[in-house]
C-alpha cells in the first residue's frame, strides 16, 4: 500500500469505509489509518482526508486541485524511485519527515512508508541522530507512542536547509508542500534576492548566495507553517542596528509582495543574520582585498583573536607567520562574518573542503589549530568546513613564502569564493611564472562587468553562460596534472630531497605491525618509540594526546597526522605506524599514522614533509601498496616518489 494510492482511490470516489480500504489495500486498518495521517501532513493546505460520520467512512476534501495535481505528480516520481533509495537517501527523508512533524510517528510507520524493514529504519535513524546533532536536535522516543524531534526553531532550519543543500530537488517540495498553489517558488525567490543584492555593495560568492537562497526558502517554509524564528526585544534591537538589516528589510518586502507572504520583523533579522554570515572579504568586484574600500569593520577583539592563532601556528609549527600582514588582514575579514556565524550557529557549506585537507595538509593541520585557538576567543567549536576556509588562506600565505614574484595577463574565474580563487592564481604564478603578467579575479556571476580590455585569457573553474572577447580556458581548482605539464619542475633537486627523507624517518622509527584498542593507546605506543629511538623530550606524549583531544587528525585516504600542541623536538622526526586493522580515528578510520615530532626552528623539513603527504594523501594506490607491502624501503619510494604534489 502506497500513501499516493490512497489519495487517489479517495480522490475517485464519494466515502471509504476503513474495511473497505483494508481489503483493497491488502492491509490492517491501523496501516491504513497510518496513511491517512501522513497524507494528511503532506496535504496540508491541499487537500485533507476525514472521516464523515453520517456516511461512517473516509472522504477527500480538496483545498486546491492543481496544487493536488502537482503533488500527486511528485509523488508518483518518488514512488518510482523508492525501490532506488539509497541509505543516504532515505536518512535525508527521516531527518525532513521528522523536523517537519511536531506529532510522534513510529518507526513501523516509516517501514511502510519506504517500503523497507523496521530494523533497516532503526539503523537509518540512528545515521540521522548524528546528523542532526550537529545543528542542536535530537530524536525522543516515548512508548507507544513513537519517536519525534525536539530542538529549537532556528536548528530545524539550519538543518533543513543543510537537508535542501544536499539535495538541490527537494527544494521544490518544500515550495510544494507549503499553504496553497506554490506560494514559495524557488525561482522567485532567487530574483528577488538577486535584484536587491544587485543594488548594494554587499558581495556574495556563487556558493554563499546558493547558501542563502536556500535558507530563505526554508524560512518562508516555515513561516507558512506558523513557525516563526523567536527573538526577544533586546535581541531584535541589536539586530535593527546592524549594517545588513534594511538589505534583509528589503529582501523580505520584496519577497512578501512577490510571494504574497507576509514576512514579519523577526523574520527580516534572520534574514540579516544570514547575510552577515555570507560576508565576504570584499564589498563588491573592482575593490581590491587590500585597499581601504569596502573595508569590514574589524574590532580590536577580532584583532586580538588573529594573533592568538598566529601565535598558536608558531607554537605548534614553528612557523612564524605572525609578520605576515596580508594573512592577518585575510583572517581578520574572514573572522568578521565567522563570528556571526558561530553565535548564532550556522553552518557554512564547504563543497571543497575533502580537496583542501588532501592538498594542504600542512595548511589544514595548521588550521585545526587555529581551530582551538578560535575554540577558546569564542566558545564555540568550529566545525570541518570553517576549518577548511581558514586553511585556504593559510595556504595562501605559504604559497607566498615559497614563490616567486608575480608577472602575468588573465583573468580567474572561480565559484567558491575569494580564497580559491587566490590560490588558483599563486598556483599559477608558480607554475608559469615566466608567461605571466597581471591576474585578476571574478566571481562567475560578475564576468560581465569586468573590462577586458587588458585581458588576454580567461581560466575559469566554471562553465560561464555568457560571452566573453578573449579565450576561455576551463580548469580545475588546483591545476592538477591534467591542466600543466610538469609542476616538479618547482620543486628542489634530487639531493635536497634525499637529504629530508634521510633526516625525517628512520627504520627504527617504522612500526610494519601496530595494534592499539584506540587511537589513544596507539599514540602512546608510537610516542614511546620516538622518545627511546629518537631522543625526544618525554613531555612529547601528553603534548600529543591533548592535542588529538581538542580535534581528530585523520585526514582521509586512511591516514592520520598527528603532532604535538607545541614543538619539544631539536628537529622534525616522524614514527610511521601501520595498523594491522583499520581504527577508528574521530569520525574516519585510519590505517596509517604519520606522527610528527615538530622540531624547533625546522621549517623547512617540515614544509617538505607535508608537501610529500599531500601526495600520498591523494594516492590510493600509493596507500593499497604501502599496505600490502609494510616495508620501510617501500615507504620510502612511495612517500618520495613524484607525483602530484599541491602544497
């Protein structure tokens, strides 16, 4: 029995009795009422099915047939694809069904639904629990009476458009599913968000704006459904203060007299607290980062916070980057939308954050501790993807540190913001350097307001809509082999390299079989092996284990790298462990464990070990081999070997 089949039996004829659906369904009275209530839940607005006493049966009443049309039609698609539903898929639909519920359901309820097992449910949900915590829910269960989400209304939201983001068509059901003929359309709403940005200074990456969109809808979503985000006074007042509020004032009046929703004041904030998350390091195209123009408004606390992380890096790293005024300026502005983001804690989408921590370890693992750093400014944990956008401006400046002056003409194209697109153009400054004049950047919605006048070739990371004067070439966002040539030919001579292989890693220091319950007790073991064989300071295992405590080290492809919150080694020295079985390391399993015992003043050991993991971090093959191996010669070869290397 299907919910949809339900509907439209009723829908061809006058009353039901609950028998006569029983037998036609070939299913319990108590499944057909379950389907008479969920029908209910996605019909509101549309259409309700009740009961009649005088006939003592079911009937249909429709609200609005052509919105019954379209959701039956959208229906029709999602039971063909039932059987299809991946895993994901169907913790996507629990985590929407339930935010989205203010009534408890069961959990045999959701089996006939999908069609699938209780105890297949069970493990969904379990998935979904995880989910969800992120953004503050969690999943009650009361007996007998089912299961229901509790949390705040600005965490449903969050987490449903968390849920819209991940799956881009589904943002149509939510217009769907709201108080009659598609009040909310997406398209619409996209429109009138653009035309005002379009009359401001306030810049949005392609992403943000992605972001932000999807957050609006879901928010007229809710409204619909009377679910209105709570502010008291004070709060309310602070908010009309800001400089984002009377875009998010006109934002909402043209979205109400579009939609015809009325959007009130409250809702006008969380509009405001959206956009002052979405900032980005410049007001708008033709200002650049490093003038006064556009200039964010940075406190003396934001300040303060950027050298508490900069003094971290040089702590943990022995990188002094803490003269660097361009970084300082770049995590400064980054920290002003930052912090609107975690007081109010909202997500930011990383869509490249898998490729940042396999390219930039170095970066990432100086971001992670950055991370801590911001942990204790604000009391708020940042999550993956914040660290991630702090780790392409740190890449950034070590990109600086190591080449050359600029010298070419063309123009970067890049979807996800200002700090890829910057690295894009280090990238290629290093790697043509000698073909190259100016390069400027553009975000793809603004290509065509650019002069191309002085341009000679467009590198975009996107396919761009719109015609442009000069050739267009499409890259990737990190010039990987397929887009140059040779990128070794940057990098040092053979000797330079044997030397650091040589100084790094030791046989001694090669554990081929480790076993360990945990990644505690397998840290323990290694930093004993490194304090007897390698001379270091025995201060090395607690220094090593608080940090792992404040955030995981595993960085994918089964790999973990994980070092000292502070330097206590004369010079860099790695322990490389293999474990017999993979353990899980936070929320990865890893299988390989690099743990850096940082040395003082070591530097540049320590930027050409990194920049070899990048490496290995982005070979599977590499991994697969070193594995089925477990030689030290073997790790040798595959960790010095070329191959594409991006930091």
């Amino acid at each position: 029995m299907q919910t949809i089949d339900l509907v439209r039996f009723l829908r061809s004829t006058d009353c039901a009795v609950a028998s006569e659906l029983s037998s036609r369904f070939d299913a319990s009275v108590r499944t057909v009422r379950a389907h008479i209530h969920e029908a209910n839940t996605a019909l509101k607005g549309i259409a309700s099915i009740r009961f009649s006493r005088q006939l003592n049966g079911y009937h249909l009443l429709v609200h609005d047939g052509r919105a019954l049309d379209v959701w039956l039609g959208h229906s029709e698609s999602l039971v063909s694809n039932s059987n299809r539903l991946s895993p994901e898929g169907r913790v996507a639909y629990l985590i929407n069904d339930l935010i989205q519920r203010t009534d408890w359901v069961t959990i045999s309820d959701f089996a006939t639904l999908l069609f699938i097992s209780p105890q297949s449910i069970s493990k969904d949900l379990k998935a979904a629990e995880t989910i969800i915590a992120r953004y503050g829910l969690r999943i009650v269960k009361k007996p007998r009476y089912g299961i229901r989400i509790e949390g705040s209304e600005m965490a449903r939201r969050l987490c449903l458009a968390g849920y819209v983001s991940q799956y881009p068509n589904e943002i149509d059901r939510l217009a769907l599913r709201s108080d009659g003929e598609l009040a909310i359309n997406p398209g619409r709403v996209t429109t009138c968000i653009e035309n005002v940005l379009n009359e401001t200074d306030l810049y949005l990456s392609s992403v943000a704006f992605s972001n932000l969109v999807a957050h609006v809808v879901v928010a007229l979503f809710r409204i619909t459904k009377a679910c209105y985000i709570p502010l008291d006074e004070q709060q309310l007042s602070a908010l009309r203060d800001s400089p984002e509020f009377p875009i998010a004032r006109r934002i909402a009046m043209n979205i109400g007299h579009v939609c015809k929703i009325d959007v009130p004041e409250s809702e006008m904030a969380y509009i405001a607290i959206h956009l002052a998350g979405k900032k980005t390091l410049v007001s708008h195209v033709g200002v650049d980062p490093e003038s006064s123009q556009g200039e964010l408004v940075i406190t003396q606390e934001i300040w303060s916070a950027v050298s508490a992380a900069l003094d971290r890096i040089w702590e943990s790293f022995q990188f002094d980057l803490r003269s660097d005024l361009e970084l300082r300026m770049n995590l400064a502005r980054h920290l002003v939308p930052l912090a609107s983001r975690l007081k109010y804690r909202l997500r930011a989408d990383n869509p490249i954050l898998d490729q940042i921590k396999l390219r930039y370890p170095l970066a990432f693992s100086m971001a992670l501790d950055v991370g801590i750093a911001l942990e204790e400014w604000s009391g708020t944990q940042l999550c993956e993807e914040e660290t991630g956008y702090i780790a392409l401006a740190l890449a950034l400046a070590l990109e600086r540190k190591r080449s050359a002056s600029p010298k070419r003409n063309i123009l970067v194209v890049c979807a996800t913001g200002l700090g890829t697109t910057r690295l894009l153009e280090s990238a290629i400054r290093r790697t043509f350097g000698a073909k190259i004049g100016d390069i400027v950047h553009c975000d793809a919605l603004h290509v065509q307001g650019i002069d191309f006048s002085g341009i000679d070739y467009v590198f975009t990371t996107v396919p761009l809509d719109v015609s442009v004067p000069v050739p267009v070439q499409q890259i990737s966002c990190f010039l990987d082999a397929d887009d140059i040539s040779d990128i070794d030919k940057l990098l040092d001579g053979s000797s330079r390299e044997t030397r650091f292989l040589t100084q790094l890693f030791d046989e001694d220091l090669f554990i081929a079989h480790l076993t360990g319950q945990d990644r505690f007790a397998i840290l323990d073991s290694m930093c004993d092996r490194l304090i007897k064989d390698a001379n270091v300071s025995p201060k090395l295992t607690d220094l090593v284990i608080a940090r792992e405590e404040k955030a995981s080290t595993a960085f994918g492809n089964s790999i973990a790298l994980p070092h000292p919150a502070r330097a206590v080694s004369d010079r860099t020295r790695i322990c490389v462990g293999l474990l017999d079985q993979p353990v899980a390391w936070g929320e990865q399993e890893v299988q390989i464990v690099l743990l850096v015992s940082i040395g003082i003043d070591d530097r540049e050991a320590l930027d050409f070990f990194f920049s070899r993991a990048a490496r290995l971090l982005s070979n599977p093959l590499k991994v697969k081999r070193l594995l089925e191996t477990r030689r030290f010669e073997t790790f040798i070869y595959q960790f010095g070997s070329t191959g594409n290397a991006h930091e």
